[in-house]
C-alpha cells in the first residue's frame, strides 16, 4: 500500500507537470497513454515469463527497474532538465516496468490463500490498492504544491525499497516452482488456452467495453481541474483521492452484493452509475459537487474492476494462470491507452465538458450492449491442464 500511495503521487505529479510543460489535452492525455502502452509490447510476452522463471525473481527485477526510472526522473525535474517528451519517455519506462510486474503480481495472489478464499483475497487487495488511492493523490498535490513534482517522483521511487525487502524475504511454497518451457512455446500455449476459454472471452469483452470509455475522465481530469474548476495541483489530488474514496466504500458495499446479485448485474451496475457520473461532471460547476460525484464514479470503477478481475483469477488454471492475466492485463492497459488518445483529440476538437457527456453516454451503451455476456466464478474447478482442455474444448 505504500508503493501504491508513491505511485498515486507520480501520477499526480506526471499529470500535474504536463499541464504546465504542454498543456494541451493531446500532451496531457498521452500521460496516461505513455503509462499503459507498453502493454502492447510486452503483455503477453511478460504473462509467460510469468509462468516459466521464479515470479519472486521477475518480481525483484520490475520492482528494482520501476524505482530506477522514478529516481530518474526526479533527479532530472529537480534540476530542471525534464521536457514534456523525457517526461513522456520516462513514464514510459514505467510502464515497462509495471507491465511486467503485473502478470506475476495478480498470479502470485492464489499462491497465498485457499481458492475459496480467492474472491475476499482480490477484494482486501483492492481495499489496499483504493485506500492508497485515496491518500496517495491528495498527499502528491501537497507534495507537488510545497516542493514540485520531482519531490513525488524520488519519494515514489523511495516506496519501491519497501517491496523490495518484503519480496526478497518472502519463500515460495515447493510446489511453486519454474518450468523448463521456453518463452515462445508458452506463449503459444498461452494464446491456445484463451482461445479456446469463453468464460475469460466474456470478462476481456466487458473490460474493454468499459474501460475505453471510462478512460475520458481518467486522461482529461487534470485539465477539468485546472481549466473548469480553477484549481491548484493540491485540487486535483483532491479529487483523485474523492475517487479513491469512493472506491473503498464499493469494497464494503461489494462484500455485501456478492451474496444477492449475480456478477453480470454488479458489472452492468456499475458500468451505468461509472456513465451517469460522466454525464453528471459534464454540466457541474462546483467543486463540492465534482467531488461528490467522482466518489460515485470510484465506487462504481471498483465494483467493476474487482469483480472482472475476480472471474478472471477464479475461471484461470494455475498452469497458464499468468498468461492468461496478463492478455486480460493486455485488453484493460491497451482500452486504457487508446481510450486515452481518443479522447484527448476528441476534447482537443470539442472541448472537456461535451467530451464527458460524449464518454458518458457511450458507456451506458457499452453497459447494454454487453450484458448479456455472463460472467461466473468457479471456486471449485479442476485446475490441471486436462481437465481445462476438456472445459475449453
């Protein structure tokens, strides 16, 4: 949760900085493009590695490279020698980093509970992940104000020593051990297994469905924030954190939903509320009111993403587990790159407000369009690669 609080405020201070280096709705959306692209190149690729070398390892590597491109970064801000393109280029180096920490990160999850328990698992995970979101956002606008946004980046790149030491006093279990496939053969058998798996076709639907149109508010909230509502960088870590907010309180509501409503209800739930908050910013004015409403958007951002992440842990093998995270990684960060480029011109041509209302109302679309696409948990499914062939085919 520390490294995650460190890494909310890069964001803030990338974004925030941008806005000042080049501020245009192109040059501040292709932050949030420069930060999930790499997916494109190494998501697959980094789900095999994954599956095939010791993840504590991979871990250990990511963890050391991503405090490395932070440190950077901040050295150059502070001594006044980062551009909008070396500030591009080193988020990117980022990315590379956390694309391929994310597929042996999510994999590693069943490694530590039962299967039963998986579902509550991805849930405190995510209770983490959103209570760093709601701190991390409203420190790093304290911290960009006070001492600019090289101050975020090096105590970014601080929070990764804490992984670091815990990840390298952790032992894996025996049973958890590397196998002598190479990398091209496992992502083969990586692409054959998701072909031929529609519960994980259905989840990759719905999360691209979502998250291109919900990635608008993601790539053109610093500049609501500054151009609509006037605010200072301490503002829009503000409203990040409203986000965050809203997210902790989707966990507690989601442990409760779980038991009543099916997870294709809780999707497109969320889905229509995450639209009805797009629409909603598009026409208010007041800073209190944003900030009510974003925590709606965070509850319905969480309610989304932990249930489609959880179908995706609990239909997946612990065989091809990584592989198969890191193509669902690869649809989620890929919407969210692109989506990002779309709507930065998109705003660039008619401006923040009707580019919200446009998002919007595309996602309560893409709500109906993909409901009936069902999602399901299998917490007792036969996890040997036999008896998923014989499902799959």
């Amino acid at each position: 949760m520390v490294s995650n609080i460190g890494t909310w405020m890069q964001n803030v201070g990338a974004a925030w900085l941008m806005t000042s280096l080049a501020p245009t709705p192109m040059m501040v959306a292709l932050v949030q493009t420069a930060t999930y692209l790499p997916v494109f190149l190494l998501g697959v690729p980094a789900g095999a590695f994954a599956d095939i070398i010791d993840r504590r390892k991979l871990l250990l590597v990511t963890q050391a490279w991503m405090l490395a491109a932070a440190g950077l970064l901040g050295a150059l801000t502070l001594a006044g020698a980062v551009g909008p393109w070396t500030l591009l280029l080193l988020t990117f180096a980022l990315g590379l980093g956390s694309t391929m920490n994310a597929p042996a990160w999510q994999a590693i999850v069943p490694e530590l509970v039962e299967r039963s328990e998986l579902p509550a698992a991805i849930a405190l995970n995510s209770v983490g992940f959103n209570l760093a979101r709601a701190v991390g956002p409203a420190l790093g606008g304290l911290v960009v104000a006070a001492i600019g946004a090289g101050g975020a980046f090096v105590l970014n790149a601080i929070s990764f020593v804490g992984v670091l030491i815990v990840l390298y006093l952790w032992r894996r279990s025996p049973e958890h051990t590397a196998v002598t496939e190479g990398v091209s053969s496992a992502i083969r058998a990586g692409m054959r297994y998701v072909w031929h798996a529609p519960q994980l076709h259905s989840v990759l639907l719905r999360s691209a469905a979502f998250v291109l149109s919900a990635s608008a508010l993601w790539s053109i909230l610093p500049l609501v924030a500054r151009d609509e509502l006037h605010s200072e960088s301490a503002g829009y870590g503000i409203l990040l954190g409203c986000l965050g907010a809203g997210s902790i309180l989707g966990a507690v509501i989601l442990s409760r939903l779980r038991s009543s409503l099916s997870p294709d209800v809780i999707v497109t739930g969320a889905t229509v509320l995450f639209g009805l908050v797009n629409i909603a910013l598009a026409y208010l004015n007041a800073f209190s009111g944003v900030a009510l409403a974003l925590m709606c958007g965070g509850l319905g951002w969480m309610a989304v993403n932990s249930t489609l992440n959880t179908s995706a842990q609990t239909v997946l093998p612990a065989w091809v587990r990584a592989r198969a995270l890191a193509v669902y990684l690869l649809g989620f960060q890929g919407s969210m790159a692109i989506g990002s480029v779309i709507w930065g011109a998109v705003a660039s041509r008619v401006g923040l407000r009707t580019t919200l209302l446009i998002a919007g109302i595309a996602l309560l679309a893409g709500a109906a369009l993909t409901a009936r696409r069902r999602l399901a948990w299998f917490l007792d499914m036969d996890a040997s690669p036999a008896a998923q062939a014989d499902q799959s085919g």
